[in-house]
C-alpha cells in the first residue's frame, strides 16, 4: 500500500533552515517549561498513603474508582491484587478527601490498623504514630486518617468493604525512580548512538542522537505544559517514544546509504530528498497504525494508562515530524557524501608492490 506515488519528489530539504530554526525554538521552549514549571509527579515519584481494601463479594475496579471520586478522590490510583476483591489504593496527601475522622463509617474490627480504632489507648497510639514522621513528610497519623477516609468512601456503596492494610511510601524511593528513569533514557540514547556508528557513520549517530533529544524533550515539554501527572506508565511512555523515533530515523537512514551506494551521480541534497519520499508511505502508515493502538490505550484504557497513551501519541507525531525535517536536515549539515557510505577495503601489500 503506498500513499505517495514511487516518483513523488517534494523538495523537503529546501524546508531545512525554517524547520532547524523552528525545532531549536521549541527545544528551548520545552525546557524552560520543563525546569520552569516543572513536572507534576505521581505517587511514584513524591511519595504517598498506600491503602489495600478487600470486599467480601467481586467488586468492578471502575465502581471502586467512581465510590473514591464521588468522595473527592478523583486522583486515586486503584489496581488490582490479582482477584476482583482485592484493590491497592494509592493516594498524594494533599489528595486526601475532607473527611472528619469522626464521621467516617467504622471499619471491620478484622482489619488491621489501618482504620483509626478508638480510646485512650488508641489516641496515644496514634500520637506516637505522628511523631515518627518518615522523610516522606507523611505521618503514620496522616496515613490512618486517609486509609478511614477511604473505607468511608468506599462504605456508602459497598457495606462490605474493608482496609486490611495501610502504609506510606517514602519520597526516597520515588527520588531513585526519577534518578534511574534519567540515567535509563541516557544509556539508551548512548546505546543507539553506539549502534549507528558502527552501523553507519558517526555522522549518523550525530543526526540521530539529537534528533531522539529533540524528540524527547519535546514530548516531555509537551506534557508538562498539559499539568497530567508524571508517573511510571509516563516514565515507560517516554522510553517508547526514544524506541519508536529511533525506528523511523533508521529506515529513512538506510534508504540513504542505499541510494548513495548505487547512485553513480548525485549530489547529497537530491538523495537525501529521494530517501525521504521513498520511505515517506512507509513512515505515515507507521505513524497512524501505531496511534490507533495508543489511542486505544489513551481514550479507553482508563486512568492508569491514559498517561502512556498520550505520552506516545505526542511521541509519534513529534518523531515522524523530525525524521523527515530535523534528522536528514542534520545530516546535510554535517557534510554527508557517498565516500562515507562505501565498504572500505584492505589494502593488499603484496599487490601493491607488483610493478
């Protein structure tokens, strides 16, 4: 199937000066937003109330949701443990509902502590409890407080509801997170840029190193100017989004180095447009084949995966933009010529020495 005719020519290359101007822009405008503004971190990332609720009967995981959002908590995270009566609720602490404790329904006497019991005894429990405030600022107190909040919630459409457990998350952990999903990125951008040196010529690992840093701080920027959480999914979106641009630069930078191979004749700014209307079919329905998936995941995958799926969407959009105007533009930049692509050959000594 191809949606441009085989010998369709649109001159991109003459669109490379307007188009490097407009993504250095934008680079910069991404990361100002990004280190300006900042990126709003999940529960991953900055720490939280971690609450498990079990139900005596099979509950629907989008009523527990809908109970927690009627109460205030729209942006609770509720995953299954394996059995549709089992749930792990996640909750910031500024996401907490404005529940008086004394209001709150009492929870099965078989849980645990992670409902607020009652008596003197109870209270001087929690007040130690609130003195042992952990590094992720959350107390034990603030956590139990949540977790009767949450039973409360859950309790106006489910009696059978119960916490079996309760607990908070550190911020140390989430700090590591953000540090190994940097340290993540950069090894597979080091990694692809190994690999194509070896595969083509440095001057293509160039091209394509700064276009998957184009690629990813825009997406990023791009997110970050929306206000939607960062959290792992997102983490594994923008992984996807290096691995999906990476994919088209090689296609279009392979159609290169065979039209440099096999031309006798041609200057470096006809083949590269050559190779970019060749493979022009190919890297659109890529593009829209791979966004109807995603967007699946963004318009019906519900809360947990709407991140992911418009991470990728933006990636996609943004990475078959720059495979056509940033990569090969970089590439003419650099100087590319048919001498860089040919096979090199030993020399013979012996065959040299002959007269």
């Amino acid at each position: 199937m191809e949606l441009f005719k085989s010998e369709t020519n649109f001159d991109f290359m003459a669109w490379r000066k307007p188009s490097l101007i407009i993504s250095a822009l934008l680079i910069i405008l991404a990361v100002a937003i990004i280190f300006g503004r900042g990126l709003h971190y999940g529960l991953d990332f900055e720490g939280g109330a971690m609450i498990e609720v079990k139900y005596a009967q099979p509950a629907e995981i989008a009523d527990v949701r809908n109970a927690l959002a009627i109460a205030g908590f729209e942006n609770a995270i509720v995953q299954g443990l394996g059995t549709t009566t089992k749930y792990a609720i996640r909750i910031k602490p500024e996401d907490g509902a404005a529940v008086p404790a004394a209001e709150a329904i009492k929870p099965d006497p078989s849980t645990n502590e992670a409902a607020k019991p009652e008596g003197d005894a109870a209270k001087a429990a929690t007040d130690k409890a609130a003195a042992a405030t952990p590094e992720s600022g959350i107390s034990k107190a603030d956590t139990d407080k949540i977790a009767v909040e949450v039973l409360a919630a859950l309790k106006k459409t489910r009696a059978d509801a119960s916490v079996t457990r309760s607990d908070f998350v550190g911020s140390s952990v989430g700090e590591e997170l953000r540090e190994q999903g940097l340290v993540a990125v950069l090894f597979v951008i080091l990694g692809i840029m190994v690999y194509l040196w070896l595969r083509f010529e440095w001057r293509f690992a160039v091209a394509a190193v700064a276009s998957e840093i184009h690629d990813t701080l825009i997406t990023v920027g791009i997110f970050a100017l929306t206000g939607r959480e960062f959290d792992l999914p997102a983490l594994a979106a923008v992984l996807s989004v290096v691995g999906y641009s990476i994919n088209d630069k090689v296609v279009v930078f392979d159609r290169v180095r065979e039209i440099f191979r096999s031309s006798r004749k041609g200057e470096p700014y006809e083949i590269l447009n050559r190779s970019i209307n060749s493979t022009m079919s190919r890297t659109i329905m890529t593009g829209l084949t791979t966004s109807l998936a995603v967007g699946t995941l963004y318009f019906v995958g519900g809360p947990a995966l709407e991140n992911f799926g418009l991470i990728m969407l933006i990636g996609i959009f943004i990475g078959t933009l720059s495979s056509v105007l940033f990569a090969n533009p970089i590439l003419l930049w650099l100087g590319v010529s048919k001498q860089d692509l040919m096979p090199k050959t030993k020399e013979d000594p012996e065959l040299a020495a002959r007269p």
